[in-house]
C-alpha cells in the first residue's frame, strides 16, 4: 500500500466503486478479522451485503466521518461489487440537509412575497431578508466545508483501514449526492 492519499482533499460525501477478486463471505471476513484485531485504529459492523466503519468512540468528535459499504455478487458469481460512501454520522447529515431546506423555503417564500409586492408597486421591504439569508447558506456551507476539514485526518483512516483488511489500494471519486 502506498503512502500517497486516495482521497480528494474536499469532496462533499466521496465515494468509491471497486470490483474485487473475492466473494461476499471472503470480505466480511477479512473485515471482521480487522475489526477485532488488537490494533484495529476502527471499530464497526460487517454483515452480508453491507459494512460500517467508524472511528473509535473515545477519537470520535462531531465532525468524525464514517464509511458505508454495500456490497452484491458480480454476474460471474466469484466476484463482488463493493460500493462505499464517506460522509458525516447521520445525525449531521440530516441536521444540515434540515437547515438548508429550511432557509431555501424561507428564502424562496420571502422572494415571491417581495418580488409581488415590488411588481404592484407597494412596498417591498421584506426583500432585505433575501441577502441576509443567502449569506447564512454561505455561512452554513463554510461550516461544513470546515467541519469536513477536520474530519479529513480520519477519513484517512477509515480509508487506510479498508484499504488494509482487504490487501488492496482503492481510489476514491470525487462525485457525492
């Protein structure tokens, strides 16, 4: 395994798609066997079909990543496809994804009442919140273009790990959801 990073430095949830030269049970069980090794640097689950990687509770902060395998049979039946996404603990996710969708329906609310009052020639003073809300999706978005920043040092780790239980360099993409 070399040194050199897999990983983009920022990418929104990166993930990976590998074909390997193993079946499913063969993988869940050099996964498991790394889980339960003594110097395992991840703790997680590895059943049939899909595996979770995290960092250790005691390392683990608000912004740590966590990794999601799926994985299915190839067509010739000896292989499988192993599809892994990285991203933040659902509970972040779901956080931001609500925060997002909140300010663009306010946004988007507040645009259509002050564009129509501006159209009827009445007083549009509401659209003064439009500027102040894009800024907070920026300010929002650097938060967790920030959060991703710190949490890059283990997503190499949860990258390194997989990497070093199944005996193989994968490539992480840069496309996200």
């Amino acid at each position: 395994m070399s040194q050199e990073s897999h990983l983009p430095p920022f990418a929104v949830r990166p993930r990976f798609e590998v074909e390997l030269a193993m079946d499913q049970e063969l993988v869940i069980q050099k996964i498991n066997k790394g889980l339960s090794s003594a110097d395992a640097k991840c703790t997680g689950v590895a059943i049939l079909g899909f595996i979770t990687i995290r960092i250790p509770p005691l390392e683990r902060h608000y912004w740590s990543p966590e990794l999601a395998v799926t994985f299915d049979d190839c067509e010739n039946g000896k292989n499988c496809l192993l599809r892994g996404r990285y991203g933040p603990a659902p509970s972040v996710w779901t956080m931001f994804v609500f925060f997002y969708a909140v300010i663009g329906v306010v946004l988007m609310f507040l645009s259509v009442v002050g564009l129509s009052r501006y159209s009827l020639d009445m007083p549009a003073s509401i659209l003064w919140w439009v500027p102040a809300l894009l800024v907070l999706l920026l300010s929002l978005y650097l938060v967790s273009y920030f959060g991703q920043k710190l949490g890059h040092d283990q997503l190499e780790t949860l990258h390194g790990f997989l990497e070093k239980c199944l005996g193989m360099e994968i490539d992480a993409g840069e496309e996200g959801e």
